[in-house]
C-alpha cells in the first residue's frame, strides 16, 4: 500500500504543529492521538487533571465598578461556572 499525504491517511483532522514532530503528549487534549516524526504514536494529556466543572466566586459591581451590597451591608457575589466540553 502506498503513503499518501497525511490528510489522506488521517482525514480532515491533522495536526499541523511544530515542524520536528510531536515530542511530548502535552500540546494535545486528552485522548486525542498523533504521530511523532519517528512514527511512534503519542497520546494527549493536555487538561487530563482539570475538574469538568470550575466554578468562580467574584463580587458584583455596578457601571462605575463599586462593590453591590445587600440589605445587610454584605458584598453581592456572583458566580461563574467554567464548564469543560
């Protein structure tokens, strides 16, 4: 069987990164898998440890940046979820 280009062997997902081949699983996301130069096949990590959800507590603020308060004179805080897909 002869070698055709990668994009023929890989289909339309290529990775086309640093030009010496891939050294490290680290550039690729977790369970996505490429070919170094030597063509041994490498695995990604990238985001292995991180939590599918991250949520982030922060103050709210009001147009001219002050702090919002509650009747009680407490901070409002909102929160943001950062959620891995």
């Amino acid at each position: 069987m002869e070698r055709g280009k990668p994009s023929d062997r890989c289909g339309p997902r290529v990775f086309r990164g640093d030009p010496s081949g891939i050294r490290t699983p680290d550039p690729l996301l977790k369970g996505y898998t490429a070919h170094r130069s030597d063509g041994s096949v490498v695995t990604g990590i990238m985001f292995e440890g991180y939590p599918q959800r991250l949520p982030v507590y922060e103050g709210v603020q009001d147009a001219e940046e002050k702090d919002l308060l509650d009747d009680a004179g407490n901070r409002v805080e909102g929160r943001i979820v950062y959620q891995r897909i």
